[in-house]
C-alpha cells in the first residue's frame, strides 16, 4: 500500500482532525499516535527507530495509506525517502497557541506519566516518545522559547527538504480547500472535522493529573 501522505508536523497541530480529514477523503487508514497506543505490536518499531537502527518503514506502515502526528512525524526524512511519491503535510498553528496546547497537554504528560496508573505498553511508547522530544526540543520541552524555536525550525528544514509543490503548510482552520487542492481530490459535502480538544487528550490516558 505504501503511504501518500507523509505528516512532518508536530503533536497539537490539529493532527486528530487531519486524521480524520484524511481517511474521509479516501487516504485513510491514517496512522496516528493512537494507532500505536491502540496497537502495542507497533512499539518495537518505533523503539528501534529512536536507537538509530534500521527500519522497515514499508513493514512499519503496512495498511495505512497516510501518517500524521508523531512517532510518525519524527521521522519524516526517512519515511520521504522510503515513499518518495508521498506529499508532505506540514500541519502548524499560531505559535503562542501550539504552545499553549503543548505545554498542557503533550509536555505535562511527559513530566508525570511514571507516576501515573498506565497500563504497560503506554508507559513503554511514552518513555520512547520521551526520547524523541528530548532530540527535537534539545533536551528541554519544558523551556516556551526553546520549544517554540524548535516548532519553527521544523517548519523551515521541511520547506527547504522537498520541491515546493511536495509540501504544504496547512493549518486546520483553512478548511478543506487548499488540503483538497494539494491532494487533487474533490472537496467534501460535509463539514472540515475538528477533535482533540485538551480534555479529549486526557480522556484517553484516565483524565488529566493535578
């Protein structure tokens, strides 16, 4: 199957509704954070991808037909190479929003997640997660200028990776249209979804900590 659509944006971008956005418009199954969440047999992978080893990164996404979100994301120069017809998605949000977003939700998670009540493959994916923020972020997810720098960078290393009608920067609140257009798809008769509010992220670990 082999992935279309490779997403090199950050977790908090809207990524759950592009997810979703995906597969109604016939890209899907998309993979997402929660697809590893949902299937533990998935964690090998990405354990291996964060220890430098090689992967299969056809193995890895077999049956999906788009990525968004991390792990996926973290490792989008491997992946662009591994699909080299596959579009790159860049999804952003304002700055001091994604921040906002990050910091409550995403970088708490990380902070407290070894006290938490989390059934062992979670523990597992989160530790190896853990692992990838301190390579994006230097070390300090927890630092706003740091954090937002890094955000921006990516932004840029994509831009200047591909042939610029290989990417898009998009942001949720564009709506179908430009996402139809880099597509070549038709627009769909329903609305543009929208998901992953903060609670929602919390619902899924057992709801948020104090």
């Amino acid at each position: 199957m082999g992935l279309a659509v490779i997403g090199s944006g950050f977790g908090r971008t809207g990524t759950k509704s592009i997810k979703e956005a995906l597969e109604i418009l016939g890209l899907g199954p998309c993979h997402h954070m929660y697809e590893v969440l949902d299937n533990p047999d998935q964690i090998p992978f990405w354990q291996a991808a964060v220890a430098g080893e090689t992967v299969d990164w056809e193995q890895v996404f077999a049956g999906y037909n788009s990525q968004i979100d991390w792990p996926g994301a973290h490792v989008w120069r491997q992946t662009a190479a591994a699909f080299p017809d596959a579009k790159i998605l860049h999804s952003q949000r304002p700055e001091e929003s994604w921040w906002k977003s990050f910091s409550k939700t995403i970088g708490k998670l990380h902070g407290v997640y070894t006290s938490m009540e989390l059934p062992p493959h979670i523990i597992a994916i989160l530790k190896n997660n853990e692992k990838m923020l301190n390579d994006t972020f230097g070390g300090d997810w927890t630092d706003k200028d740091k954090a937002i720098a890094a955000y921006r960078q990516r932004a840029i290393d994509v831009q200047d990776a591909f042939p610029a009608d290989r990417v898009l920067v998009f942001d949720v609140a564009d709506g179908w249209e430009p996402l139809c257009d880099f597509l070549k798809v038709d627009v769909p008769d329903a609305p543009f979804p929208h998901h992953n509010l903060r609670a929602d992220f919390w619902d899924v670990l057992g709801g948020e900590p104090a």
